[in-house]
C-alpha cells in the first residue's frame, strides 16, 4: 500500500538542494507557530548534528525520492494512522 508520508530513514533530495535530506519526522510545528509541516529531516549521511541544523519541509518541496526507509508491520499500522489522521483533518 502506498502512503502519503515516507518511511523514517527515507532520503529525499529537495528541489533546489544538492544535498540529500533523510526524513526523521512528521507533522512538525516550529514554536510560536501554527503551520504544520509534513516532515523533519537532517542532512545526509551526517545525520543530527544539532536541532538547528534539522530542516522542515513539505512534500510538495521534493524533487526526487533516492530512498525510501524501511517500514514493517508497526511501521506500516503507524503509517495507516498518519494518513487516517490526515484525512480526518481534512
């Protein structure tokens, strides 16, 4: 089944970037703000260097999909709920 969201661990390359970004998160707000973004992401292959260096993005700023993260039976069920959730807000 194809989900909306990618799996965590999934490495993605943004339009504009040159630098690949692996998703670590979803559905993340800033403090003091209310938009929502689909995904938290840090740098490839670094990984977390600090907080401030994490990057949000929405999926609509992907360019290209290099990998996608591994996802088994609790991945997939998570994944099921995100997209629910999603559409329940909708």
């Amino acid at each position: 089944m194809e989900h909306k969201y990618l799996p965590v661990g999934s490495v993605v390359l943004l339009k504009g970037a040159t630098q690949g970004v692996v998703v670590i998160g979803y559905c993340i707000t800033e403090e003091g703000s209310s938009e929502v973004w689909d995904y938290l992401g840090c740098a490839y292959p670094v990984g977390v260097l600090s907080s401030d260096k994490n990057l949000l993005f929405n999926r609509d700023q992907i360019e290209k999909v290099v990998f996608k993260g591994y996802l088994d039976k609790e991945g997939e069920d998570f994944m099921k709920a995100l997209d629910e959730s999603e559409r329940a807000s909708s």
